[in-house]
C-alpha cells in the first residue's frame, strides 16, 4: 500500500515530532514492571497447548519437549486449490422475480431454497499447514526444572530444562526482516548437545526431503482440491456439477476420486512449497545423510529455517504461472549466510519492540496468584485476584497481531497464521460476516497501523474479482463480496449455506479503511485508497436497493449474520428483506461516500443521487421487547441466545448509535445484549466486551473477559466449552484467533474510546481495576494517550497530537492541564464525529431506560502537530 512506503515523508514527520517532544519534555507516565511472561511447567502435549511464533510469512508452534521437539509450520500462502478453478455461474437475475414474489408473499422458507439451490458457488479452499520440524535427543536421565516460555518483551520463545547434571536451553524466534525461524540449542557444559533433525509433511503422497550440501529440504505440494465437506453431502444437495474434479458428467464419482486430491490425480493442481533448514554448530560434528541432519557432541546449534511456495499473487496459476519457490527459499538463507545468531537476534527484537513497545500497560500490582504458570492463572483467574492477567492477554494479542500480519504478508485468516489441518475448521479461509473484521479490530486502537497493510492489499484483490462479480451474477455496477474468501480472493457466494450470500461485504471491509484514514487524518489515502473502493460499493448497494411498502429502501434480500427467525406457524428461514445490519453498512457506506465527497470536492451527479438515497434508508427500529430490531419485521429469534449479534453493527464497531446522541437506540442495544446474555462463542464474547464497554458498563465487560479468560483444555471435561486454551488461543471452540483480538479490542475499548465526539477517557473502567497505567494508545484525530489511575479515578494523563488540530477531551474526572494549553469554546474535530442515523421507528409501548446520572467534564484544546498536552485530576 501507497501509506506504509512513503518512508521519506513519513521520516520529515518522525523528526519534526521528535524535536517537539524533546523540546516539551516526555509523557509524564512511564511503565517499567508489565506482565508479559507467559510460561509452562511442562511441555506441550496438544497443539493448543504449544507455543505460536510468527514472522508475517511463516508461522510455527513450538511443543518443547525435551526428548523429541516438534516444531508445526505454516506459510502464509500456502492454500489447497487454484484461482481458476472455481464456480462462477451463479445469476441472481434469472429467478430473482420469483424470489421477490415469495418474500412480498411471506413465503421466506421457499425463498431460501432458491437461493441455496441457485445463488451459492462452491466450498472455498482450505488454509494448509506446511510441515513439521522434528528434533530428537537422546537424553536418558530424569528431566528435572523444566519450563517454557515466551517473552512478549523481546518475542522469544525459550525452552529450559536439567538432566543428568546438564542445564540445557532452546531459543526460537521468528524474524521478519530477515524472513526466517531460527532455534539455538545450548547447554552449560560442552559437547553436550547430540540430536537428530527431520522433517515432514501432512502433504505425504507429494513428499521429499533429501539433503541439499548443507541443508535439510522439504518439499511438496498443497492438494490440488480440499474439500470441506464429505462427497455425500455434495451429491444430497445436488453440487456435482461445481467439482469437476471429483465428479463425472453424470454426477458420479471419478474413479480414485476424493474429498483431498493431489498433483496429478486432479489435473496436476496444488501449490508446490520449499521449506530449508540451515544447520550451524560450535564444536561437534554434522552428519547429514538419508534425509536427516545428525549432531553429536556440540557446544552450541543453530537451525535457520527458511520457506516458500509458488504463489505468484490471487489471479495466477501456482502451477502454471507460479514464482520458483525453491530459488526463493534458497535466497532467503543465503541473504542471511554472514549474520550471526546474535546480529540476527538483534535484528528481529529491533524490528518487533518498534511495534510493541508502542504501547504498555499495567492492570493492578501482580499478585502471589500471577507468579504461577499462565495455565494456572486461566483456571483460577475467575476468583477476581490476578487482573494483571488481562495486561498480559491483551499484550500476547498484540504479540499475535505483530507475529501474523506484516506488510507483504497475507491478512490473518480464521486461524491467524496457525494451522495444523489439511481439512480445518471452516477451511481456515477468511469468514467476512464478523471474523476477518474482528482480526483488526485491535490495530489502529493499539498503535499497530502497519499490520492492517495484508488487509488492505487483499481488499483492493477482492474488489477486481468483486466487480466481476457485481456484473456477471447480478448485472449491477461497482463491486462486492460475499460472507467468505480465500488467498484467491473470490468473491462469490460459496458452498452449501444460506449465510454465504450475503453481498454486503464491501462496506464493511472500507470501513477499515476508513478507520484509517480517522486515525492518520491522512486525506492521500482517503483520494487514492479509500475513495476509488467506496465509491464502488456505494454503486453496487445504490442499484441493489429497493423501496419497501412504506417507501423506505432497503435490500431485496439478505439475512442477519448468522440468526435465522420464525414467522407463521413456527417456520424458521434466514432470508428477508431489508435486516438492521445491511441497512446499517450501506448507511455507513452512503454517509462516509457523502463526507469524503465534499472533503475531496469531488461532489457529481451520483452524489446528490446517494444523498437522496440516504434519506430514504429504512430507519432504526426499536422492537415490541424494547430491543434493537434485528430485521425489518419484528420476528422472534429461533435463537435468542444467538451468537451473532449483527444488528448492533450500529455501536460496535460502527459509530451511528452512542449514549450521548442516540440515548433511545443505545438504551435498546443494552436490551438486546440482556437478551444475548453472556454465554457465547470465544469470539462473540470478544465482540460483547466491546459492546458493553461502548454501553460505558466496564463491569459487565469485565465479567465478559472472566468468561472468555476460563481454562479450556482439548479432550478433557469441559473441552468443548467456549473459553481460552492453555497456550491463549481462543477456543471458539475449536481455535478460533478472532477472539483473541476482539477481547484486545475490548479491553483498549474500556480504557479509551474517541468514536463519539471526544477523547474519552477511562469510558468503561470496571471496579476491580483499581489501579493501573497505559500508555501508547491511539484515538482518532492522531492523538496519542497514556492515563494513570488509582481508586478507580483517573490521576494524571498526557496526550500527543500527532498532527495538531482541535482536541476534545471527556472524562468522569474533572482535569488541570499543565503549562500553557489553548482551550478553545466548544468546536468539533471532523474525524472524532459520529454518523448521525437520523429519525428511529419505535414499536415499543413500554419507557425505554437511560444510562442514569453520568457527569462528564468535557474540554476543547486547540494544538500544534507534535504538541503533548499533560493533565492531572483537579
């Protein structure tokens, strides 16, 4: 992206800031005692259990057992399928009269068979894991002291243990200049390291290592198909036609035919991968013979390791036009042939603490509770006496967000860059109905902008095969995307499931776009990256509405990610016209399309065209339970404990619905978020923290986190409970890393918030949090924030203006401002500005609740790019 490369411009400003905040003297915070160990006292035995590390390429998890060390890898692009292999004729337009006929009729049930028989594609590919690096050793005594850990300070994974009178130590990092995963072995006394490396895949019928000179290699190739669903299940619903891979023109399966296919057995498909392993030693020997890597008697060894596959971009054949992945991999370890472990080392810690030392953080003083092992602290974090834990969890998402999405990499997909599966659970694809948005949620609000750049880049792929789309299926101009993609970035509904057509996709990706440009204020990036795409989806939603029998627009059809209701005799459908999610994106989309418009003076005969729209959008309503309306009709939900809650897009992460301006709408989210309950998904309880803490509640955000931050271990009682696993992954369950980041969303969400109209300080400080410290948080406007407080009040703050401008500040506290500060009558900065939705429909007969007695002190400071403007409670 344009953004992330500008380096020259982006160092004049890094200087000018520097010079200024030299000049002013420092934030008057400073953190030097954090929680950031997470550490075992024994070693993995379940892939949840091993530790992840990432470089934005690959991906790995590290077991640490003493005897035999197994290491699972991932490569960023490394996907089942080819770009050119799909199904694309799909043509809403032939039965769409009918289909408008039932829902004007009622008839929602018939109205979803056609679209499932008629309006989806097929299963999208899966997410592939690479292989395993295997190290053995032939230790014999009893292993004694051991522990594993990761070190979110310096993202290190280390490794200790004792036997037989040696101290033995593992360090592995994952670099991402340098583009590789190096392990250290050492030990206390020398000649003591003797094991043997090997290395294998899931991929077996494409599989060969051999010994390249001085290398171990693994090489092989991703299925040509992997299909997540059985053969069965795509003959009971009639899908032959969409795998000529697997079926013949009759239907019937191919001879040898399966749901996992490779190389030649389908068509020659599946991208081809190389994966490296450089082995260096002080003292001792290398025996490397038959496909392995002995060493004996050894000081020291290092492993680089090294990989690549023959991705050649979204659009481009792996096999036919794919890159030389073993040229690839092979260069990757000679650009690093010269560099010692130790200047390798130092590269990698250089580049990660520039990103996350950005930001620190400190909830309440460690406690005997937070000494123990971090499996522990999750088994008893619900006793309320280790809040330090929640700095920790929020630190390891941000340690996750580092380690797999940099720029050049891919985005983070269900599982982020950690996969074990060649089937895995929904493919490990991108799910677009909450979980790709969920995944970055957490980088603009925990300074870590650079990672979105995977997201964007695969945003604007998406919209090229989108806009095909948008005119081959529908006839429609613009662009759109449906509930789900993959590395070849299809934009058609996939597979099997009422809730993949749903073509409201675009919206909501450019708000992340939009989200940047509030942080940045950067209005090159709104004319080049942000408007061309908006503009875009505004033309496809603008042709894609239609007025109800009131005359209000809304879509034709669509449903409410992923509920479904009841209507008549108990009859159940997901598909209707017009539900609250959808209207809520396009009136985002129109709204944003409108104010860029006019701050770009690019005002035209489609903008009066989408302003007139816009006042014709189907309202808000408020339900007959006094609740936010999840469709148009007031249906009962087959599910009121659902798991989704895509009708509060409004407060979270949007911005049309808040206490302060839209008290009614606010008090009828807070309704429907009783009516959820707190039971959930390991991601939608990320999602509800947010929600609560925009609802300004801290406390029920916190008991949101409690349930989140429970022990859940793989094949014991209560495995299948939603909650986190031992390594702190969430367990959706199964893995799901959207959770992860949503719940670091939340907890910043609860100590800053600038969606409103101001910087609002401590919004949603629950009571348990008595003291604490952050620092490094953004707001938007390019403000930079760092708060104390104690007693549950805030103490003292400072704020960084990176780019100058008009400062509004809120807060429970009242502030004294330190040195000569230009406060200003009340005036708005544009980019803290909520969407206004306008007029609501209100079907409640009861008194809707407010949000009680709530003194906020608000202030209005003008500042200078570079300007730090510190504060203490009066």
């Amino acid at each position: 992206m344009k953004l992330f490369y500008k380096f020259n411009s982006f160092l004049l400003l890094f200087c000018f800031i520097s010079f200024w905040v030299l000049a002013q003297g420092q934030s008057n915070i400073q953190i030097n005692d954090q929680d950031l160990k997470v550490w075992y006292d024994q070693p993995a035995k379940k892939w949840t259990e091993a530790i992840p590390i990432g470089n934005g390429y690959m991906g790995g998890m590290v077991f640490g057992d003493p005897h035999h060390e197994h290491i699972q890898m991932n490569e960023g692009t490394l996907y089942s399928g080819d770009p050119n292999f799909t199904f694309k004729s799909i043509n809403v337009r032939k039965r769409y009269p009918e289909v408008m006929a039932l829902l004007e009729s009622g008839e929602y049930g018939e109205a979803q068979e056609i679209i499932k028989k008629d309006w989806l594609g097929r299963a999208q590919q899966c997410f592939q894991p690479m292989g395993d690096l295997w190290i053995d050793f032939n230790h014999e005594g009893e292993i004694k002291n051991y522990k594993r850990s990761l070190d979110l300070a310096n993202s290190v994974v280390k490794v200790s243990y004792q036997t037989e009178g040696v101290n033995y130590t593992r360090e592995y990092f994952a670099s991402y200049p340098d583009h590789i995963i190096a392990v250290k072995l050492s030990a206390d006394k020398l000649g003591q390291i003797n094991c043997e490396l090997k290395l294998s895949t899931p991929h077996k019928p494409t599989e060969r290592v051999f010994n390249d000179r001085s290398q171990l290699v693994l090489q092989g190739k991703a299925p040509g198909i992997a299909l997540r669903r059985s053969l069965q299940t795509v003959q009971n619903i009639g899908d032959q036609h969409k795998y000529p891979e697997i079926f013949d023109m009759e239907g019937n399966v191919k001879p040898d035919a399966g749901q996992i296919m490779y190389d030649e057995d389908v068509f020659g498909l599946g991208m081809a991968f190389d994966t490296r392993v450089e082995t260096r030693i002080i003292g001792g020997e290398i025996i490397a013979a038959n496909g392995t890597v002995k060493v004996q008697d050894a000081d020291e060894v290092i492993f680089l390791i090294s990989a690549a596959t023959s991705y050649n971009g979204f659009d481009k054949s792996p096999v036919k036009e794919g890159v030389d992945e073993v040229a690839k991999s092979k260069n990757i370890l000679k650009a690093v042939k010269d560099k010692s472990y130790a200047a390798l080392f130092e590269t990698h810690r250089d580049d990660y603490q520039e990103l996350f030392d950005r930001v620190k953080i400190k909830l309440d003083k460690q406690s005997k509770q937070s000494k123990l092992p971090t499996d522990q602290r999750l088994l008893k974090f619900s006793n309320g006496k280790d809040q330090s834990l929640v700095g920790l969890y929020f630190q390891f998402g941000r340690y996750l967000m580092i380690s797999g999405s940099r720029p050049g990499g891919q985005p983070l997909n269900l599982q982020g860059i950690w996969n074990d599966k060649v089937i895995p659970p929904w493919a490990s694809a991108y799910t677009m109905n909450i979980n790709l948005e969920m995944n970055y949620w957490p980088a603009e609000l925990t300074n870590l902008s650079e990672c979105q750049e995977p997201l964007f880049k695969a945003i604007d792929e998406l919209a090229i095969n989108g806009r095909e789309t948008a005119k081959q299926m529908f006839g429609n101009q613009g662009w759109l995307g449906n509930h789900n993609m993959t590395v070849w970035r299809h934009a058609e509904p996939v597979d099997m499931c009422e809730c993949s057509f749903w073509p409201m996709v675009a919206g909501w990706l450019m708000s992340h776009k939009w989200e940047h440009y509030l942080f940045s204020g950067n209005k090159a990036f709104l004319r080049t990256e942000i408007f061309p795409l908006l503009e875009g989806a505004v033309l496809f939603y603008k042709d894609w509405l239609v007025p109800n029998k009131d005359g209000f627009l809304v879509t034709p059809v669509g449903h409410s990610p992923e509920n479904k209701f009841i209507f008549r005799d108990n009859e159940i459908s997901t598909q209707s016209p017009g539900p609250t999610m959808d209207m809520a994106i396009i009136r985002e989309s129109f709204s944003r399309y409108l104010e860029a418009s006019e701050l770009l003076g690019l005002e035209s005969e489609l903008t009066s065209e989408i302003s007139s729209k816009l006042e014709k959008l189907l309202p808000y309503q408020i339900g007959k339970y006094g609740q936010l309306q999840e469709w148009q009709f007031d249906f009962e939900e087959q599910d009121p404990k659902h798991r989704h809650i895509s009708h509060l897009y409004g407060i979270h992460p949007g911005n049309q619905i808040n206490w302060n301006d839209t008290p009614d709408l606010a008090a009828a989210v807070k309704k429907s978020m009783e009516r959820r309950g707190d039971q959930a998904t390991g991601w939608s309880m990320g999602w509800k923290v947010n929600i609560w803490a925009r609802l300004y509640d801290g406390d029920k955000s916190l008991q949101l986190l409690t349930n989140l931050l429970q022990l859940v271990k793989e094949s014991e009682k209560g495995g299948s409970r939603s909650g986190t696993y031992t390594n702190l992954f969430d367990a959706h369950p199964p893995f799901q890393i959207d959770g992860n980041f949503g719940a670091t969303a939340g907890i910043a969400e609860m100590l800053l918030q600038s969606h409103d109209g101001a910087v609002h300080l401590l919004p949603a400080l629950p009571e348990a949090w008595n003291s604490g410290q952050i620092t490094g948080l953004k707001a938007r406007g390019d403000f930079e924030v760092a708060l104390e407080w104690s007693g549950n009040m805030l103490k003292k703050g400072s704020i960084i203006a990176h780019s100058g401008g008009v400062l509004p500040i809120r807060s429970k506290t009242p502030l004294q401002f330190n040195g000569d500060v230009n406060i200003i009558d009340k005036k708005n900065n544009q980019l803290l500005e909520p969407i206004h939705p306008g007029e609501f429909l209100n079907h409640f007969e009861g008194k809707l609740p407010n949000n009680g007695s709530r003194e906020l002190f608000e202030y209005f400071i003008q500042t200078v790019p570079g300007q730090i403007t510190t504060f203490r409670a009066k």
